[in-house]
C-alpha cells in the first residue's frame, strides 16, 4: 500500500470511523482500524461487539500508487493523523509489514496487525431502504435517549424501540420508572418493531451530528444499517419483546396545568439542590425527591425537605389552569428536568390523573411528543 | 442576624471563599461557612487543614437589620446562592436557629452550624508587609508550581520554597528530577526563607485570578499571610529545610542550542504520543522518554521508540546552534513540554553540558527563569 491524501480529509473519516473503536476488546485486532486501498478508493472499518462503521474515501486529492490493506494500532494512529501540521500525509507499507507515516520533516513506523485476521462485516444487504431525514432521526434520538433504563436487569430496556405500523412509526424508551414516546408519519414502509442499544444510538447521533442529509436505513432480523454520505454505521439490535407500553398513557386528565417551561425548570433545579439524593442501586446515578402542590388558591408550589440540610419551596405561576381541587405529587426532580428539556416548545403543560397515577408533560408546538413520569408515595 | 445583599456581591465573595472550603472534613464544621454581620460589615469565613480565608463585605448593597453570626452548610448555601434569580437575597435568622434565605417568590430554610464550635483562626499579625503586584505572583506560580513533587515522600519538596536573602528573592520548585527556578528583586525587606505548600498556592493563584492590585504579604513562624481587596488568605508553610539547589544549576554549556518555542513544542508532543508510557511508582503520572539528537550535519533529530507499537522521527531546525561534535540526550517529554509552557519567549535556548548531565531552557526575554531536567540513561 502506498498513498498520498489530504491530512484534512483523512481526519474527518477518522473522526467518524472513531465511533466504532472499542477502548478495550477481547480481540486486539478490534483496537486496530482497518485500512484498505482499492485502485481508486480507501476504505476504513472500525468494528466493536455493539457496532461496525466503514468510511470510503475517495476525495480528489487521494492518490493511490499501490494498493492493498493494513490493520494499524487505532488510537495511536488517529492521535498521530490529528496532531501532525503537514498538508499532506503519505502512508507507504514496506515489505517488512511496517507502515510509514511520511510527512514534510518527519516519519513515524507502526507495526501493523494482519488484515486477515480482521473479522469481516456483513452489511445488511436489502434493496429497499427507509428514509429519514438526519435532522428528524437527531430529534429522536435527544427526545427519548435519555429515558432508557441504564440498567442490564431488564435488557430489552436498555434500548429504544421503533415500532412502524400502518405508516405511524412509534418511537419509545422507558426505565419502568419513567417513559419517552415519539410519534412520525412514514409513507409506504413495510411494518417493522425493533429495539437499538442506547450506546449505538449515541454514537450514531455523533456521527451524524454535522450531517445534514436524509439517511438510508435497512433493517434486517437482527441488525440495522444506517448509510449517508460516504459512511456505511451498523448497529446489532437488542433481542427480546419490548413490552407493549400502549395502554401506559392515559388520555383523561382532571388536571391540567401550563408553564413556562424554563420558568419551571429553574424552579425545579434550584428546589431540587436541596433535596436529599437517593442512589439507584447499581448505578451511580442520584436522583432526589422533589413536591409539586396544587393550593386551593390555585398557586403552584415547588419545594423538598432535606432532614438533615433543611428545607425549600418556591411559587411558580402557571400560564394556564384547569382543576377541581388541590392536589400534591411527589417526584424524582432528575425525571422533570430530563423530560422538559427534550421540548423546545416555550409553554409545556403538566396532565396529572391522581397522586400516585402517572403523569404526563406535552409541549405546546410538540403534539407527537409525550413524556411520562411515574410518581412515588410522599407523606403530605 | 437579618440582612439583605445583591446577589451578586454575595456570589463574588463566596467564590473567594469556596477555595478554603474542604469537600470533606474529619471536622463537619468546617464545612459550613462562617457568616459573621456586625454593625456594618458582613465576614465570610472559610477554613481547611491548609488554608484559611476570609472576605469582609461592604457593600453599599449590604443592609444590616440585626447582626449576629451562624455557620451554615456552605457547598448547599453556595449552590443555592448561585441558582437563584433574583438580584437582591435577604438572609434571617429565627429564633429556633433557621436561616432563611428569602427571595421573590420562594425561600430556602438551612438547618444552621453552632458557630460557638467554629475554630478560631489566627490571622497573622505584623505592621510591615512584604509587598508583590499580583501579576507577579502569578507569573511565578505559573512558573513554577508544575515542578513541585507529587508524592508525599519528600513532604518539603510537595512545596515552593520563596527565599529572599540581601534583596534577592529566589523561588525553587523541583521533583528532584526536574527543577524550576525564578529570581525577583526585592527592595527592602529582611531576609526570609519559606516552603508554601502547592496545593495553597494553587488555591491562591485561582483567588488572585481577577485581581490586578499588589498583594500584602505577612510572614510569620509559620504562616503566610495573603491581603488584597477585601480578602485574607492565609497557608500553613511546610516545616522543614528546603535543599540547597544554587550549586545544581551549571554555569557552562559547550552545546547551546536555540529554538523557536512552539516548534518545538509541537514536535515533542507528537513524537511523545508513540513514545513508551512509565508510570510513577505512587501516583497516576505517566511520563514518556523521548531522546534529542544533535546529528554532524546539525540536524536536531526528536525521535522514540515503542516496542509494541512502532517509532517516529521528527527533524527540528534550530534557529541558533552553538556546538562541538553530536550528541544525544533522553528525557520525559513531559518535563519538557511543561518547562516549554512556562516560557512567554517566541525563542528558548536548550543550553546541554553532557548527556547524563542536567540540561537547562531559557526563554531569550526571561533571563530571570530557569528550567533544568535531569536526562536519562539510553541506549544510543
């Protein structure tokens, strides 16, 4: 193998390719980035037990003299591409298996791992992809993430499942405690129910976080493909029956009560600093238990006790308001914040059915968007 | 105690504070803040094993109602103080010992410290200060506080020793394998000889951070005093004799060579990206050995060599070389890529004695700044 490419082009596939570099691996060859000349085309792959990405390359200012193929050492090599100030970079693989790194002063000899030894990925091959815009997919992707459960006890929750039936696509994540749901209209697309790895789902929305383009997406039994531009980012899919959260969410509220969405995230967060922090048992994830009060007055009450700290409680005014009678719900404040946050809309409305029934929060320019939170027990 | 105060002033001050605050203590009253009103002025104290610091507020905005003193939970206060949004914050006092923090429409109710139980903390006391513009304090510890050791196996070299003999002020850090060394002159002011701890000096370094007027600095057996604006800070100094490092720095250099500072430094921190990893026996350094070759043709060669993954060579061209004959010397590229970032110079000289002999930079506009490193033994 002997090329010349811009430094430049080289970095922003590397950047990509990165997403599918395991940090550690039961297989070293996995820490290795597969490189691979064609006449005219270079190919990386990177590869981990969750997900593979293959990026071609073939801008005008790759030259390829010699083609051929190498699995270099991943990290060392992305950091050494990214740091070096040259223009141009020219990887030359000798016949002793070193690979050269030439530039304008300077020279840097990796010791290569064997091409043979890389496993090799099979792409989902299908005719007939979905599309999706990348901005539509990103948006999905910031409004349920977040709910998933980060535990391994429930694996299927660990993911978030697209449902596609009769044109409406169905996007949902939930940790049992709390539940995301998007709704999208898709056009003439075969019925699909699938459950991706939350892990995959961040990298892919890093990966095609400057992509502006629609995506390509084929699906097959246990894998999805996602291809744009040049980037071919595969994904496994979780195996197992996501549970039918169809009947969760209520449609009747007695109580409905609007704010200003930053207004009422302020509030809460402040309240929320004060409130003792209860950890989730395997993970080091705290949450705290925060009031909201209807008064019979009709003012929204925010507040937490803390034994040992003291206690807080603000007012906040809501926009709008629709009840019969004084209410007090008692929440983890992490679940609000996290939930208002996935709407842009400015007004959000909170819909409570009883104190220990769950209660749900829509955004004004957001009707597909519901996100729903479970209350525990609190002494009044 | 009842007061009221724009928060801003109030974030201003517990910023200053927050340095001396620990995050844990064997003592639970140290971390509370002290709040201490009197007629006039508001005291914010704050204290740990190494310092101790103190702000007195003024402000126009500060009314006093009733004076009085409490300590209260201080990370909890400072956080809370910090969220809130209104522009004035109202302080009180009940009878059952609660402080209430009062703002538009909410308030905070902390569970309060007895501050009959907060330890009394000795300010030095002397008429005649040493004096230091602040832009010169933090000149030398961002000169030489990096140099100070890690490991608590040589407590004294854990510091920065400031000795001031005949109007000569000579302040010294080193690890033993590297050292870095700053003279200032001093008009008038006795001879003293002092070790402050880096950790202090550190926490000084992010107080003075906005200020730009001289600093009082008050000595005593063992304490150093720190007044600017409304502010004390106070460090305990390391007890014990800092070693005589004036005969550690050589006066003769056959091989001085002279450099454009960032070139430089770009070449050794790539070239130390391949290079081998040790790590410190007792703590999470890693340092990488790197060697600089001065070749016949006076070529300066930057190169290493990683068994596992491969070597690199970058060539540097001097501005400037004095020389006889080639030579070769090895080090961590970490000493040299912080003594490099000490520098403000556009060019530094490597002035090299041998190649297991100490080798000092200069900086061509800081003839007061000295870094040494220690080579290490390789194999040519």
């Amino acid at each position: 193998m002997n090329l010349t490419i811009d430094r430049e082009v080289l970095i922003d596939s590397l950047n990509t390719i990165s997403r599918g570099l395991p940090t550690k691996s039961p297989m070293p060859i996995l820490l290795g980035i597969k490189l691979y000349a064609t006449d005219k085309d270079l190919f990386l792959t990177s590869s981990n037990s969750d997900i593979s990405v293959e990026v071609r390359i073939n801008d005008p200012s790759l030259v390829i003299e010699e083609f051929g193929q190498v699995v270099v050492p991943g990290r060392f090599f992305i950091d050494i591409i990214r740091k070096l100030n040259s223009k141009k970079v020219n990887l030359y693989l000798n016949e002793d298996n070193v690979l050269f790194i030439k530039v304008d002063r300077g020279e840097y000899r990796l010791r290569i791992m064997d091409p043979l030894d890389y496993p090799k990925i099979d792409f989902v091959s299908q005719e007939n992809p979905f599309v999706i815009s990348s901005n539509t997919l990103k948006n999905i992707i910031r409004e349920t993430l977040f709910a998933t459960c980060q535990s391994e006890k429930k694996p299927i929750l660990t993911g978030v499942n697209f449902n596609l039936t009769d044109g409406k696509l169905t996007i949902t994540a939930t940790d049992s405690f709390r539940l995301a749901q998007k709704v999208v209209n898709i056009e003439d697309y075969e019925n699909f129910n699938i459950t991706v790895p939350a892990k995959s789902l961040d990298d892919l929305f890093k990966a095609i976080d400057t992509c502006n383009d629609d995506l390509k997406i084929y699906i097959s039994n246990n894998k999805m493909l996602v291809v744009f531009k040049n980037v071919c980012f595969q994904t496994r899919l979780l195996e197992g029956n996501y549970p039918d959260t169809s009947r969760l969410i209520p449609d009747y509220f007695p109580i409905v009560i609007k704010f200003n969405k930053d207004e009422l995230q302020e509030v809460v967060e402040r309240i929320s600093l004060l409130s003792p922090r209860d950890k989730e048992k395997d993970k080091e994830i705290t949450y705290s238990i925060i009031k909201l009060s209807l008064k019979k007055d009709r003012i929204i009450e925010v507040s937490t006790t803390n034994a040992s700290i003291g206690d807080g409680t603000e007012q906040v005014i809501p926009t709008d308001i629709e009840a019969n009678g004084p209410i007090t719900i008692g929440f983890s404040s992490r679940y609000l914040i996290e939930a208002l946050r996935s709407f842009t809309s400015t007004e959000v409305t909170l819909n409570i059915l009883g104190d220990i029934r769950p209660f749900i929060i829509r955004g004004d320019n957001e009707p597909n968007l519901t996100q729903l939170i479970l209350p525990v027990r609190i002494d009044n």
